[in-house]
C-alpha cells in the first residue's frame, strides 16, 4: 500500500515500539546478519544461531520473536538494542513500505505527526 505523499512526509515516529510488537516476521538482509552480528561481537553463525529464525514464507531469515511476540531487540523501555544498526525493514517503515491499516495502529500517523 502507498500513501499519499503529505501523510508520509508528516509521519514523525514518537518511539512508542508499538510496531516493533506487531505480528509478522522482522526480515533481514545479508548486510544486516553482517552489520548486526558484528555489533553485537558475536560471529554470524553464532547470531543466526541465536536470534533467527526462518521467515514464515521460508524466503530469508528474520530475527526472532521474545515472548509476547514483541522483537527479541525491543527493550523495556521501548528502545531497540541494535537501533544504530537495525535491519533496513526497520529503517524503511513507513516511508518507503507500509501496510494498509498501518496508520490505525501507529500513534504518530493517528497524530498525524503531532506528539503521541
Ligand atoms: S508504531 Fe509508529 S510511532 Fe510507534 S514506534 Fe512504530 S512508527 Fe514509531
Ligand atoms: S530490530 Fe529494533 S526496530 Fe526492528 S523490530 Fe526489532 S526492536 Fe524494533
């Protein structure tokens, strides 16, 4: 789904981690296995093994869900634990990828940009 070009551009993210709790797989890219695992000191095989998973359509990896379903990198305080080096999906929404029914559920959209 695209928005129209104003909504999008008046989108500001107030942090709440609400998305970052949504269903659905957290996809990552070769360069974010890379990027991550070597934030986190760990070699890749060893990240793979410890915070991925499979994605649902069994294309790619996605990191895995803690329980509750949140992201395994989301943390009490609603921040992500790899936030200089989250995975590009992450970096993208909801500017460049989004979801029909996205904004119902994002505070900021509903705000339309004001504060959450
Ligand atoms: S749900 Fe919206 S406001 Fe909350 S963290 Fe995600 S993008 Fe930001
Ligand atoms: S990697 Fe970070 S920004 Fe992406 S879903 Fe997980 S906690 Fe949220």
């Amino acid at each position: 789904m695209s928005l129209p070009a104003s909504r999008i551009f008046e989108h500001h993210c107030c942090l709440c981690g609400a998305c970052c709790r949504w269903e659905g797989d957290v996809c990552l890219t070769d360069a974010d296995v890379s990027a991550i695992s070597s934030y986190l000191h760990m070699d890749e095989a060893q990240f793979i093994n410890t915070y991925c998973r499979l994605q649902r359509n069994r294309q790619g990896l996605s990191l895995v869900d803690a329980d509750g379903g949140a992201c395994c990198m989301l943390q009490a305080d609603n921040t992500c634990s790899i936030q200089p080096v989250k995975p590009q999906q992450c970096r993208d929404f909801p500017k460049q990828w989004n979801f029909l029914g996205w904004e119902e559920r994002c505070p900021a959209a509903r705000k339309g940009g004001q504060t959450c």
